[in-house]
C-alpha cells in the first residue's frame, strides 16, 4: 500500500518500509538511532551515471529513466552527510556494505572512518564483461567496502552456506572458497527486461544477507534503486527499511515487490550439507584419541574456536560432536589430574 505522507511516498508492505525521499533527511526524520541490523547499498557513482549509456555504448530503451545522480564536485560532502546517519542508524555489532566504483572510493573510505566505523573487509566484486579499453587494463571489478559499528559482537554466520567440512572436485574446502576477499560474481543477464543503471546481482546479496544478518533482522539500504536489496532481504525472510529519491524508480518497483512473499528465496539458497558420521557408535582406538587430542590443540593454534576445532574433527573422525567433546573433556580431566599429581609430589 503507497501512502502519500508530508508530500512523499511511503510504502507500508508488511514488516518494510520504503520512502520516496532523499535517503539523508530521511533517515534523520524516519529511523531512530541504533535500529537496523544490516546495511547494504550502493549510493550513485559522481561519474554521470545518469549519461553512462553515452559511454556504454548501452540500449537505454531497458534501462529504468529517472537515475539521480550525484555531481562529482559534491560527492565528498554527499558521503560524509549519508554515511553519518548510516552510522547512526545501525546497531552496535551491525554490518554496513558498500558497493563502490574506484573514482569516489577515498571519499567513503574518510566517511566510514570519520563515523567511527571499523574495516572488517575490503572486498573485490570481479565481473566478466568489463568495458572494452585499448590503451589501459580493462576494468572489471568494484569494490564492496565492509564495515561494522564497534559496540557489541557482530553477527556472521561461518557455515551458513558451505560446511567447514565441505569439499569441491579437487578436494578444496569450498567454505574457504566462498569466504575469499575476491568474488567473481557475473551481472545478471536479462535480455529484454526493463532494469535499473548498476542493479545488483541477487546471488551477491543473497550472500551477504546469509552471512550477516539472521530471519527477523532489520536490513536498510540508503539507495534503493531497482530495490533489489529490498527483493533479496525479503526474499529471506528479512525485515527492510530504504529510500529512493527518484519517483519514476521508485513507483516502477514498488507493487511488485509489496506483493513478495517474505521467505520465497529461502527453499532455494544455498545452504550446507547434511553431516555425515559413518563412524558413530564405534570404539575410539587408543592412536585415534591420541591423534584427535593433538589436532584439536594444532587447531586452537591456529586460531580456531573450540567449537570450530570440534566441529571440523567430527568430520574428519565421522562421528558426532558429543563423541568428540566426550575424548577431548576426558583428555582434559586426565590432564588437570596428573598435574595434581605432580603438584603433590
Ligand atoms: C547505484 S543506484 C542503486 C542500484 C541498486 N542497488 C539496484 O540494485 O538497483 C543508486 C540509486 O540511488 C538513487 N539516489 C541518488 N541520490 C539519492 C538520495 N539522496 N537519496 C536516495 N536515493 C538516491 C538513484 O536514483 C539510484 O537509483
């Protein structure tokens, strides 16, 4: 349902709320400090997005009119002014992704620090299909900027995708592949289809949304554009809250995506495998506790948490957890009593 209110449009689909409005008054007016859990966005470039099809050489007859773009004279002041209340809205522990170009990226980068904001992960988002160049390296890649509010633990969900103990053809952990700095991600290819300057392509945001944010969580983007954050968020049983100042953008998606159904995308995402314990209920040798005991402590070395260190000997060992808690617990009970041995010696 779209509401006009104090001259704007708002749109109350259940559980989102979407303003036809500047994302920096509007944030000010509508979102109380420390309410949103997740941001991801993509503000305007500063490089003429609203003439690139110029230099593209692209059919805009599929591109959505009504782009705002942001002068490049006024874009320090822009990300200064959009990323303060950015800062302000999300939670302590709260993630903030930025997808940005390579021209206006120090000006995010002296915002996100200004506001207190701490690196987590520059990311590289590799594309195929980059613009054709003669005389320099074709460029193919943006940059997603990952940052968290210091304050409280922030959420990311290690396995929410790939099992620790999941492996590719070449026996390759695809939860470290997933996990690289590097994304090689294709644009989405929709021939035909009317779509957004810059849309996002779902697989990215479904991934981010994965692994930094839980069901129920309040996901924000500051520049909705085609809303496909707001689909993705949706799509996985988020909670959205964005902005789009451009009216003709924000009255083309708006039905459609007040008629999603929250959770859709959930059946088919990603998720990791079953576990498989071919071993569970055999007898532990004497050589096989011994071999688990000093693995676990070559894990923790190596900075795994305990239960990261428990859950990767499962796989390797084929059995449950508990069956590998109960060794390691034994291990160390023995290991408390010999040395109170000693102590009495
Ligand atoms: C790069 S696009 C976002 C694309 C979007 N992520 C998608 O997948 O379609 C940036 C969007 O920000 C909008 N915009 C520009 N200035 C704005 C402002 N001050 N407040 C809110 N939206 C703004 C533009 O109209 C454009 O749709």
């Amino acid at each position: 349902m779209v509401r006009e209110s104090g001259g704007t449009s708002l749109s109350l689909s259940p559980g989102n709320l979407f303003f036809n409005e500047d994302c920096i008054s509007g944030a000010r007016r509508h979102l109380p400090d420390n309410s949103v859990d997740l941001i991801i966005t993509d503000p305007p470039y500063g490089i003429g997005g609203d003439q690139l099809h110029v230099h593209y050489n692209r059919d805009e007859g599929f591109v959505l009119a009504g782009y705002v773009e942001v002068p490049a004279t006024r874009y320090d002041e822009f990300s200064r002014s959009w990323i303060r209340e950015a800062a302000r809205v999300l939670r302590p522990g709260g993630s903030i992704y930025i997808v940005s170009g390579y021209t206006h990226l120090g000006a995010i980068i002296s915002a996100l620090e200004e506001n207190r904001l701490s690196l987590v992960n520059h990311i590289i988002w590799k594309y195929p299909f980059g613009v054709f160049t003669r005389r320099k390296f074709v460029s193919s890649h943006y940059h997603i900027l990952f940052y968290e509010k210091p304050g409280h633990s922030r959420t990311f969900h290690l396995e929410s995708r790939f099992g620790l103990d999941e492996k590719g053809e070449n026996g390759s952990s695809l939860n470290y592949q997933d996990r690289e700095d590097v994304w090689s991600i294709p644009r989405e290819y929709k021939p035909g289809v009317i779509k957004n300057k810059n849309e996002l392509p779902l697989s990215l945001l479904t991934k981010v949304i994965q692994y930094s944010s839980n069901e129920g969580d309040t996901v924000c983007d500051f520049f909705l554009g085609s809303f496909s954050t707001a689909r993705a968020a949706i799509g996985l049983g988020r909670r959205v809250v964005g902005f789009e100042i451009s009216t003709p953008l924000f009255q083309a998606r708006i039905g459609e995506i007040e008629s999603l159904s929250p959770g859709f995308l959930l059946p088919e995402i990603r998720v990791p495998e079953p576990r498989f314990t071919p071993n569970a209920g055999c007898r532990w040798s004497a050589g096989e506790k011994e071999n688990l005991i000093t693995e676990y402590q070559i894990l923790k070395e190596q900075g795994a948490t305990h239960k990261e260190g428990v859950r990767v000997l499962s796989v390797r060992y084929g059995r449950g957890r508990w069956a590998v808690e109960k060794v390691l617990h034994t291990a160390r009970n023995s290991n408390l009593s010999n040395c109170k041995e000693v102590s009495r010696r």
